[in-house]
C-alpha cells in the first residue's frame, strides 16, 4: 500500500471518531442534526478556548469527557447536568 493510502485512511478513521464524539455527545439528537446549530456549537467553543476564560474551559471540558467515558465503560449513560447549561 502506497504511503498517500495509508495517510489517507488514517485521516479518514480520525474524521470517524471525531463524528462519533458528535453523535456520543447527543448534540445531534439535541439539535435535530442541524449542521448549521452543531458548526456554530463547534465554533463557539473554539472562541472559548482562545478567550482568557479557555484554560478553564479546556480543563472543565476534559474532565466532564473523562467522566463520560468512564461512564460509558461501566456501561452507565453519561447525562448533561441540568444547572450546568450555558456556565462554561
């Protein structure tokens, strides 16, 4: 296999993961799989993490996805906590 196919499918197998975080995250079910809510979602988070306020974001951020996916190992349902909408 040539190397341009094999960076090719790595990037590929990347872009799939990436989209199964969207789809694990139930942003798409919340959003009735608008791309334009879920792309404006994606970029206000970007403007997040480049504010003096991103540091927090990306530490708050980490640890909620550790605990989802630890909870999805247990074989527990991750939930979005009701008063934490809109903090971060």
């Amino acid at each position: 296999m040539r190397n341009w196919q094999i960076e090719r499918r790595k990037r590929t197998r990347h872009l799939i993961e990436l989209g199964g975080l969207v789809v694990k995250s139930g942003i798409v079910e919340l959003t009735g799989d608008n791309r334009s809510t879920i792309l404006g979602a994606l970029l206000w988070m970007a403007d997040k993490l480049n504010s003096e306020q991103g540091e927090y974001a990306r530490a708050l951020w980490a640890e909620k996805g550790k605990q989802a996916f630890l909870a999805e190992h247990k074989g527990e349902t991750p939930t979005v906590s009701p008063g934490q909408h809109g903090r971060s």
